[in-house]
C-alpha cells in the first residue's frame, strides 16, 4: 500500500529551499523515507526481542513484521497511544 502526502510551502519557502537544495520534492521524499526505514528497523528490533523473550515465531519480510507488532500491541500508533509516549531513539 501507499500513501501520499501533501506539504503545502508557500513560494518564499520553496524559493528559500531551493537555494539549498536541487530538488525539493526529493528532498522531502528522500527524508520521509529514510525516517521510515529508521521506524521499521525500531519496531523489529522490538518485535526481535520480544518473540525471542516468548518464544513466539516471527513473520517473515519487514512489512508483515511491523503488521505483527502492531497485531501483538508491541507498538501503537502515537495518535492511537492511550497516553503520550515517548518518541522511538
């Protein structure tokens, strides 16, 4: 699945931006990607360590891994978490 996110900048923005950087778009692209790679390898380091604690077999490939922490209440959505938590190191 994918999702699309939009950034509203306003011209000046963009045009401060641009001074910096060739693209702006790939740049933000760029960042949200990595920022989730960094997420994932979080979450299954998580779910690592609490399957090997309970002896629990792992999914198989990194999507169905975050699926199965999530399915395991391992992690929760900061929007859905029943009180504020801190954010993932």
């Amino acid at each position: 699945m994918t999702t699309t996110i939009n950034i509203s900048l306003s011209s000046s923005e963009i045009k401060a931006l641009e001074v910096d950087l060739t693209s702006v778009q790939e740049w933000a692209d760029n960042a949200l990607t990595n920022r989730a790679r960094i997420a994932t390898d979080q979450v299954i380091q998580k779910l690592v360590a609490h399957c090997n604690q309970n002896e629990i077999a792992m999914a198989v490939g990194k999507e169905a891994q975050v699926d199965q922490a999530y399915e395991l209440g391992i992690v929760v959505a900061r929007k859905d978490a029943p009180e504020p938590i801190a954010p993932m190191e």
